[in-house]
C-alpha cells in the first residue's frame, strides 16, 4: 500500500479546517493536502500545503491528485440546506458533480479511499421522526436533501459495482467555536453562543421546541477518521451511517447557556428555515454504526455549552 497522501476538498469550511489540522497533526503536515475555492484561516493556510481548486473542475481535481499521489480524498465542498435552498440548480450541480469526479477517481484506481459526507437532510416529513433508524422511509423535500440522499445512492453502487472503497456519515448539526457555519438550518446552535457571549440576547430563526440532532466538532471528526481508519470488513453500510450524540430545542439550549451566563435571554423569531427543520427528524438512532466500528461520542448537551463558551473566550 502507498504511504497515505490526503487530499480535503472544500478545507476551508466549518468541518473541513478542523479536519484538517486533525489529519495534519496524524499523518504529517506534508501529507495533507488542503483546496478549497477560498482561502482558509491561517492556521490551515500555514500548517501545510493549499492549492485553489474548484470541485467541479474534473480537469484540476485530476491533475493534483496525480500531482500530489493521493491515496485518500475527503470531499468537503458543497452547498448546504439553507443555502441551497437559494440557488437549487447550482446547489445540485456542486454536491453531485464533485461526488462523481471524486468517486471516478477511486473507480479507475487513482485513489485508494473516499470520504463523502451525507447529512440528516435525506429524512424527510414522513421519516419516523424519533429514534430515526438507518433503514427507513426517505422522501426529502430540500434540494440539499434530495442531493445527500441520491449522492448515497451513487455511493452504494460504485461500492457494488465497482468496488470502490467509499465510507459516509449523516452528519446532524455539527458546533464549533474555530470556524463558522456555512448556511445550514442548525446554523442557530453555533450563533448562539456567540451572541450569548457579545450581546447576551439571540433571537433565535427557529422556533423553541424545534428538536434536532447535534454533535460537537471532535466528535464529528473523531466519527470521520474512525471509520476512514476502520477495516473494510467492519463497514456494512456503503450509502452513509446514521450518527448521534445529542438532541436539544432551542429552549433547552439557551437553559443550559443561562446555567453559564444567567442574564442570558432568548426570543423567538422564525424564518424559511423552520419548514426545513420540521421536515428533519428530532433523534437519530444509531446503533449500527455503534455496533459495526463502535462509534462513541463524547459530548453531550452539558459538555458542548462549557465547551463552546470556553473556546469562544479564549478566542476573542
Ligand atoms: P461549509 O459550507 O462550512 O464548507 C464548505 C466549503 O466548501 C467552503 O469552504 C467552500 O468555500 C467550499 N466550496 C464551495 N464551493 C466549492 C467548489 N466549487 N469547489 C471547492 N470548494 C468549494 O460546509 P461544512 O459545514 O464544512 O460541511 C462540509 C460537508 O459536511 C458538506 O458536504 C455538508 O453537506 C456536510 N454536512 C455538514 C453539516 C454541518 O452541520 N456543518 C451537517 C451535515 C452535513
């Protein structure tokens, strides 16, 4: 086997510069290899070596991988829930023309291993919406949806029919401190703490009993390395796991920021993004990946306020 070269496309973004400097700090600097359309934060921009590059450029993806002698590809870049939404042609175009380039790669043998994010989003309104089960009903009526639920899809059958080596998470709402979100309905849980810090009011865009999955960003990526590390055996599910730690409302979270910061206050005003929240489920049950490549989370709701607050103080 090769030694192992990473290319992050989309290294930028919230999950993609934590992951980053995660597998800079395993692998060696040299050894990841971060692209983006966009500069990152400095920390990403110094640690190792960038490259611009655009994941729907089949051409230039080819070309540093060859360059690079890439082994494994982590494809980040895509447009979110909300912001898909807003532009659903271009939206569909990113999240399935990247997926293909990255998964041709891997079917012609020029890379060994694919990482591919799926999301919450592929449930719909008549998914159960408790303990939400790996195998279940699936109509999803966003476009960020739709795309995250036909891109497993693909994922399943380049697996089946030509043996491609692709491992997927529904990722639920992921919160971090280092970089913000980028134009997802669980945006609401990140701004929160920064407002709550800066202001000490939010007005939150959903409503306060709207439940959703979540997960603190070490656990997101201690997810992600898991399974890009666990044999090929122990994964069964080749269109994208079911992924858990915590589900809260924003009522529940703004009571446990109060625990921290009692002048804390939160009000209520809800915008396009409820109607995508609601057609989400409120749990997630994931067992299977619990019990294929024993998935853990660290964090729960208690956990991820202490820190959140913390890391934001630190920072500013
Ligand atoms: P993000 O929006 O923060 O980052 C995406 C990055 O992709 C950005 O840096 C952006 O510049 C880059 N990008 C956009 N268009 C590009 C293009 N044409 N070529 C190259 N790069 C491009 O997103 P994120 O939150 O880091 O999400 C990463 C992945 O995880 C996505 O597939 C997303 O759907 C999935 N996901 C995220 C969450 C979450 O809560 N953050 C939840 C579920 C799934």
């Amino acid at each position: 086997m090769n030694p192992k070269k990473i290319l992050i496309i989309g290294a930028a973004g919230q999950i993609g510069s934590e992951l980053t400097l995660k597998l800079r700090g395993k692998y060696g600097n040299e050894n990841v290899i971060a692209s983006d359309i966009k500069e990152g934060g400095p920390e990403l921009m110094e640690s190792g070596p960038f490259e611009i590059a655009d994941a729907k450029d089949r051409e230039n993806i080819n070309r540093l991988v060859n360059h690079y002698e890439i082994t494994d590809v982590y494809l980040m870049a895509a447009f979110l829930s909300a912001t898909a939404e807003k532009v659903p042609m271009k939206a569909w175009e990113l999240n399935m023309d990247s997926l293909f380039i990255v998964l041709d790669l891997a079917k012609d043998k020029k890379i060994e291993k694919v990482f591919w994010p799926s999301s919450i989003a592929v449930f719909g309104p008549s998914t159960p919406k408790e303990a939400t089960p790996q195998t279940t009903v699936m109509e999803p009526t966003t476009v960020y949806g739709i795309s995250k639920q036909t891109g497993e899809r693909w994922c399943e059958y380049y697996f089946r029919k030509y043996g491609v080596d692709v491992r997927s998470l529904r990722y639920p709402g992921i919160i971090s401190y280092k970089t913000l979100p980028g134009g997802g309905t669980t945006d609401y849980a990140v701004e929160i703490f920064h407002e709550a810090l800066k202001t000490g009011t939010y007005i939150s865009f959903l409503k306060e009993d709207t439940a959703l999955p979540m997960m603190f960003m070490d656990d997101a990526i201690k997810a992600t390395i898991d399974i890009m590390e666990a044999p090929g055996e122990r994964i069964k599910v080749r269109s994208s796991y079911n992924l858990s730690a915590m589900s809260f409302t924003p009522k529940e979270l703004a009571a446990e920021i109060k625990k921290e910061l009692p002048r804390f206050e939160i009000s209520y005003k809800p915008d396009f993004r409820q109607e995508i929240a609601d057609s989400w489920p409120g749990s997630i049950d994931d067992s299977i990946a619990r019990e294929e490549w024993y998935w853990e989370h660290e964090y729960d709701l208690p956990k991820l306020t202490k820190a959140m607050l913390q890391g934001l103080k630190v920072e500013s």
